[in-house]
C-alpha cells in the first residue's frame, strides 16, 4: 500500500509506519522515501547532545513547549541506548515529553541506537526526513549522550544544541573540547543548581578561546541558561535557535549544508554497502576459511588473520570456492 501521498499529508498513522519500516530495514520504507525524498528540505533540522545526565529530554521538552507558542509544528526522533533483549529504545523520552502526546503539531518518536556510534540510530536521518516530507517545520534529534569523536548529529543537522550542566566536574572538559568546537547553541541546564555562575564562567572562558581561534567565523555561538524542569529558558533557547536559522539563510549555508549532508549520508550508505558486500564475498573463499579454522584452533590471532586476509583481497589472490 502506498502511504506517501498520506505522509505528505501529515497523515501520523502513515508517516509512524514509513519510520517503522526504514528502522526494520523493511524494503517498503526505502520505495516511500524515494518518493518522499524530492519533498524534504524544508525544515530546520536541530540536533541536541551533550553528556549523559544535563537533561536533554527536559530541555528539548521546553524547547517543543516554547516553537508550539509561535505556531510552528516540531518533530522529534529520540535516539535511546537499545535494550540487549529486545533491540528496542529503553529510556522512553515520550514518556517525559507526554504533555505534548495529545498535540497534533507534534510528532515524538524514539528510536534504538542499536550499537550504532555517533549518538545516532542508523535511520535518524531517514526519520527526519520523513517528518519533513510530513510538513513539520522544526525537526529535533535528540542523541544518546556522545564523546569526543562521535559528532555524527552535526553532520546531519543545520544547528547543534550543546547542553550541558553544573556539578560534572569541569564542564568544559566534560563535554569534550571536539564538541565545544561545534556547538552553535550551548545551553546551560539546571542553572538553579550549584556552581552555575562557575560553569557558566568556564564555559565563555571556552568560547572566547574558540572565536581566537577562528577569527574569521561570522556565527558566534550564544550561551543559554535554563533550568527546563522549571520550564525555564526555552524562549531564550528557541531565539537562539531562531537567530542561527536566519544566519544561515542569510549566508547562503542553510541550502549549502543540505547538500553536504546529502553527500554525507550516501558516502555512509555506501560504506555500509560496500563493506557488507566485500565481507559476504570474502568469507565464502577457500583461504578465507582456512584462515577462520586457523583462528578457531588458536594457531593465528584474529588481528594477523584479517591482516593476511585483507591483504590477499587488495591483491586478487585469493579465488572462490567451487
């Protein structure tokens, strides 16, 4: 059955299902988002990270109450650690975000990351732009809590929220100085707490090294103090986030950055390909599985047997099974 037409009506029921099928990898979800693909590109796609434990749900929850108050739609793709039991989300940010379930303009989904590194869920950005085919006109992704190297969300999205919080120890270092480097919002939750002015002084001392170090960038990243279980600072956030919109509508980079996300995510789509392809036919040849029975009886260390294998590969030596 065709659900398309359906999700660009804004139809739930139908966009709900297209999610559901690019996450089972179901081959139906790929044929809608062919044809839901030439719809996107409309909406301001927002990623939210920062270490585990400065309420990220809370603050996109102030966030989702403060884009409602100016009458814009807003979806969100929830990106929760994955059960081991059952390969499904298990923090259950809807639970938290649930005075917003009976909202027409809003959409919340959470997704499993599935072992998945960056923070994201392999179908995140499939997710997002299913919602923006949908007519949402703010779509949030919400990560896992990340590290230094795991900066996927800013490849995917327009703005980058960066929260942190009071009482990690030294925030700045806590958030890593790779994600301090990309943050176009920072946010500072539970400002209410101890050792806020403290954070907040660390944080702008960081922000000042940044711009020295990039003199030339024309978007100076605003720091915003919340305290979202109070329903504080989602008005100073979502201004922010606003104000960054049209930098980059203005500068030309909100249609420049579509693009290189595009690039990006069919080079990580053909990755996968790629290496799905070349394990499948490299485990099927002969030397290939002398090498795995080599592996098994302890004779050769994984490491070496991949190394001689992928070796033999780049040469062609290695022949198929008859």
């Amino acid at each position: 059955m065709d659900r398309a037409p359906a999700v660009l009506q804004g139809d739930v029921g139908a966009g709900a299902r297209v999610i559901r099928w690019l996450e089972d990898e179901d081959p139906r979800g790929r044929e809608h988002l062919a044809r839901l693909y030439p719809h996107t590109g409309r909406a301001h796609l927002i990623g939210v990270t920062g270490p585990a434990g400065v309420g990220k749900s809370s603050v996109v929850d102030i966030i989702i109450t403060a884009y409602r108050a100016r009458g814009l739609k807003v979806g969100v793709v929830a990106v929760d650690p994955t059960s081991p039991f059952t390969g499904g989300a298990i923090l259950g940010d809807r639970v938290r975000m649930q005075r917003h379930a009976a909202d027409d303009g809003v959409f919340i989904r959470s997704m499993g990351a599935r072992g998945q590194m960056g923070g994201l869920a392999r179908a995140s950005f499939d997710a997002m732009l299913v919602l923006d085919a949908m007519g949402y006109d703010v779509v949030l992704v919400e990560t896992v809590g990340v590290g230094q190297d795991e900066l996927e969300v800013v490849s995917l999205t327009h703005t980058t929220v960066l929260i942190s919080a009071p009482g990690l120890g030294d925030e700045v270092q806590a958030i890593k100085a790779g994600l301090m480097e990309v943050g176009d919002v920072l946010v500072l939750n539970k400002a209410d707490r101890d050792g806020a002015h403290q954070a907040m002084s660390q944080i702008e001392l960081a922000l000042h090294l940044r711009e020295i170090s990039a003199p030339d960038a024309t978007w100076r990243p605003p720091l915003v103090a919340a305290t979202a279980t109070r329903g504080e600072g989602g008005e100073a956030i979502v201004d922010a986030l606003q104000a960054h919109r049209a930098h980059l509508e203005d500068t030309g980079e909100f249609a420049a950055q579509a693009a290189r996300r595009a690039y990006h995510v069919f080079v990580r789509v053909l990755g996968d390909v790629a290496r799905a392809r070349l394990l499948d036919e490299a485990l099927i040849r002969a030397d290939a599985r002398a090498l795995i029975d080599e592996v098994r009886a302890r004779r050769l260390d994984p490491h070496a047997a991949a190394a001689t294998l992928s070796a033999a590969l780049r040469i062609g030596a290695l022949e198929p099974l008859s």
